[in-house]
C-alpha cells in the first residue's frame, strides 16, 4: 500500500471521520449469537481535521468498538488513543496499529511507542511499559495460549536493533533478551512456536529514526533471512532465503524437526499489488539439515491473516484473510472478499460480498473455551459503499461462503483501518 495520503482523499472509505460519537441499541439483521458477549474492537489512523494528511500511516490512532451482550448489540462508539510526546520512545507518536487484551487490561500498540491501556468505553487511561519495556515495541506481540505470557519485541535504528521481551500472564516484564542484528531493518511482526521465537532479517533497511516519515528503504542485493531463536535461552540461528519482504505473520509451529512458519510474503517493500501481490506463503525451516524449503498457500492477494488464537505456536488448519479484488489508483484496494484457507488440505473458501462491499481484518471467535479449531464465528468490519455506511458481519466458520448469521448496522462510516480483536466479558 502506498505510503502518501493523497488517493485515499479520493475513496470515501478511506478518508477519516472527525467526530467521537456514540450510539446505542444497534439494528441487527439476522440473530446474534448469544455466546457473543463482549467487545470487537478495531484499531487503525484517523488524522485529525487540520492534519498533514501526507502522514496517514503516522496519524492519531482511533478505536472503534463494539459491544455484544446476550443477543444484542448495546452500542457503539469511537475514540482517539490519546497519546503525549513522553508516550513515544522517539519523541511524540501515536497508537493506531492493533489492540488486543492482555493481563485483565485493553490495550492499543504501535510500534513506535509504549501500549496505551483503555477502559471498556474506550477513554485513554494511560500508557504502559509492563514494568521494564524501555523500547519501541512490536504492534504484534504474540500471547501463548499455554502460558498466558505475552511474547513481543521492538526494533530500532539505534543499538541493539532487537530486543525480545517475555511479559507474564500478571503483565509483568520477566525477560528482555537484546539480539544482535547488524543492520536495522523494518520488522513489523515476527512469529512462535512452543520452544522458539522466529524473526524476520529484510531487505528494508531502516535508514534513520522514527519521525521524518517512513525511515526505510529497500537495498537491492540484499537477501532475507529467518531467525531462529530458542524462548528459553541459547543463540540465534539464521537461515537465508531469497529476498522478499514478510509483512504479517500467520502462525507457526513445530514438526518433525522443522518449524513451519505462514505468514504473507511479497517480493519487495510498498509492493505493486497487481503487479506483485501478497500471498499467504509457508517457509519450513528443517533444523537438523540446516535448509529452507517455501512455497505459496494459494494464488490469491491476500492480507490481514488471523488464525483461531488458542492456535498461537501450535499446529492448526484455517487462516482467514482479506482478499483483494479491485485496487484503485495509488495501489489502493478498493473492494475485496474474505477468504478462508485449509492450509492442511490445501484449499480455501471464498466469501464474496460483492462490489459495493469492502471487508476488513477477520477475527476468529470460538463457540466456547473446549470447541474445535473452526467451531465459531469470524467478525469483520465491512464498508458499504451505495450508503457509505459500515456494518460488522458475523459468518459461520464452518459455512464461510455462507450468508451470514447476523450484521450489525453501524450508525456511520468506519474508515479503512488496520488490525482488531475480540474482547470476551
């Protein structure tokens, strides 16, 4: 996706909204499930009114929630991350990327500056640093469903470029382990199993601080590596492969001596999508030989991968994504499908909304704590473009392609953002 602002000024879904409002007692088409009690939550930029719009992916974040109770949607509302310049390891920033829960505790994260906690209406409380975080750190930190421990990182252009953090289940610091990386690259999530952490080595070399825009740039000739590192301690390894850039991880895991890693993979930074398109991609690292094999998962551009959660590290089978369909000026997808992936059988499942619909992140929610992977409900945001309004769509994973089970009628339009979670009560 490109980096400037101006063909998002030309699509309705993607311009910002200026007002925080809130509104109860949703319009639902269909039956929510009952079981479905909690908050969906979406992060994602919203420039304020008077703002340089050339910096949208650097723009105050905005949360957008809404509250699921007993077969009802209660409300909805949206707020902006308040942040202050001490928030910010590199002077000042934002908190626009993801927000998920860890330790009893909502938090928004980008990867520039400490998490930011909200209360369940979405007013800022405050930032946090886990007792020890003195870092950027990752948007993407992975909670390990074994645990409860929170594994995450930040990167920098500074020495060390790497840290790995290890937070408990209480949301406490209890390992910063600094690894040497020789070059600072962009690095904007990484992966897990039981017994590794798994980092990727691009060539989108970081070339100053955080604050003059987009600090990176591609330096050809150079290869991409994954790094292995064991969780409990001992080196890091590296295993070279051709060079591509990995933006967002599926999961990963272990097999027979190998790490399995998924995750969605293009040939070059700020790719072309028609051109080169993201693709769900799989690298099997063979520990003992000491070789990469990799392949695509399927021909489809593809983004936002989200897997069933108590999945993390594990083995699993589905991954839900966003399939683009249309990409508009300026490498701006302008409608698109959610697509489903067996990546066990090696088959996906399409849910086609048509033109006039563009769907965001899925977000996988199973129908109870002892159900089977695929046994729930995927939630996504979704635009409509013939009334510029948005709804949440909730389908049945096991009838993916399926009409969905219900939507909620969003009072306004949710600009296009980034990533979001499922916050059971």
């Amino acid at each position: 996706m490109t980096s400037s602002a101006e063909p998002f000024a030309r699509d309705s879904y993607f311009v910002p909204v200026a007002e925080e409002v809130t509104a109860h007692d949703l319009p639902v088409v269909g039956i929510l499930p009952p079981q479905l009690t909690g908050l969906y939550l979406r992060n994602g930029p919203n420039p304020p009114p008077g703002s340089d719009p050339r910096l949208f992916f650097a723009a105050d974040g905005m949360v957008h929630g809404i509250r699921l109770e007993a077969g009802q949607a209660r409300w909805y509302r949206n707020r902006y991350v308040k942040t202050r310049r001490e928030d910010g390891i590199f002077g000042g920033g934002s908190s626009n990327t993801h927000v998920f829960a860890h330790a009893g505790h909502i938090l928004s994260f980008v990867e520039v500056a400490l998490p930011m906690e909200l209360d369940r209406q979405l007013e800022t409380i405050g930032s946090v640093n886990f007792g020890g975080i003195d870092t950027a750190f990752s948007a993407h930190g992975k909670i390990d469903p074994g645990t409860g421990e929170l594994l995450a990182f930040g990167y920098q252009f500074t020495h060390p470029h790497l840290i790995f953090y290890r937070i408990d289940a209480a949301g406490q610091v209890i390992e910063r382990r600094a690894i040497d990386l020789g070059t600072p690259c962009l690095m904007h999530d990484f992966a897990m199993t039981e017994h590794y952490a798994i980092f990727f080595d691009t060539p989108t070399v970081m070339v100053q601080n955080w604050g003059g825009g987009l600090p990176f740039r591609w330096q050809e000739g150079r290869g991409t590596r994954l790094g292995v590192m064991p969780r409990q301690g001992g080196a890091m390894r590296w295993f070279d492969v051709p060079a591509c850039q990995i933006s967002h991880t599926a999961n990963a895991f272990e097999q027979d001596g190998r790490i399995v890693v998924d995750g969605i993979r293009t040939n070059r930074f700020l790719a072309d999508i028609a051109a080169d398109p993201p693709v769900l991609y799989r690298w099997e690292i063979n520990l003992v030989r000491g070789v990469v094999t990799e392949g695509t998962l399927g021909p489809q551009p593809v983004e936002f991968p989200r897997i069933d959660e108590r999945r993390n590290g594990r083995s699993y089978r589905h991954a839900y994504t966003v399939e683009y369909r249309e990409v508009g000026p300026g490498n701006v997808p302008r409608s698109g499908w959610l697509r489903c992936y067996d990546v066990e059988a090696g088959t996906s499942v399409a849910k086609d909304f048509g033109v006039r619909y563009a769907p965001g992140e899925p977000v996988f929610v199973p129908k109870s704590a002892d159900a089977a992977e695929n046994d729930g409900w995927v939630l996504a945001l979704r635009y409509d473009r013939a009334l510029d309004r948005s709804d949440l769509v909730i389908l049945d994973a096991n009838e993916f392609g399926g009409d969905p089970v219900a939507v909620v009628q969003l009072p306004r339009r949710v600009p296009v953002g980034l990533h979001g979670s499922w916050v059971a009560d």
